[in-house]
C-alpha cells in the first residue's frame, strides 16, 4: 500500500515519464496519473500525493523509517 511518507495521506498517483500517448492524457486530465515529461532521471520521483502535492520516490519510503 502506498502511502505519502508527508501527510501519510493514500491518494498516491503514478507519475509517468516518456511522450505521452492519448490514454496517458486522458488519465492525466482525470487525475489518474500526472505526466512527468519525456526523460526520467535518476531524481525523478515516481508518485504524487493528490492530498498535499508532495512527490516522492519509491526508494523514499525505506530511508524514512
Ligand atoms: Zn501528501
């Protein structure tokens, strides 16, 4: 289960790298997923918090604890 390591909140998106294809769009416009651009770098986080708008990596939620 992910979770934002901020406000602890679970409306956690997916953020997407690469060009966007038209489903990557439309989920983008819905708020399914939120479009990071076409390079991912090894710094690029991989999930948004819908709550409060933090982004945050995988790898985050281990160096927390
Ligand atoms: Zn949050």
């Amino acid at each position: 289960m992910k979770g934002c390591p901020k406000c602890k909140s679970n409306m956690i998106i997916d953020i997407v790298y690469g060009f966007p294809s038209r489903k990557m769009c439309d989920d983008a416009t819905s708020n399914k997923i939120n479009l990071g651009g076409s390079v991912k770098e090894l710094k690029s986080p991989d999930y948004k918090c819908k709550s409060c708008g933090y982004e945050f990596r995988e790898l985050d939620r281990f160096f927390k604890n």
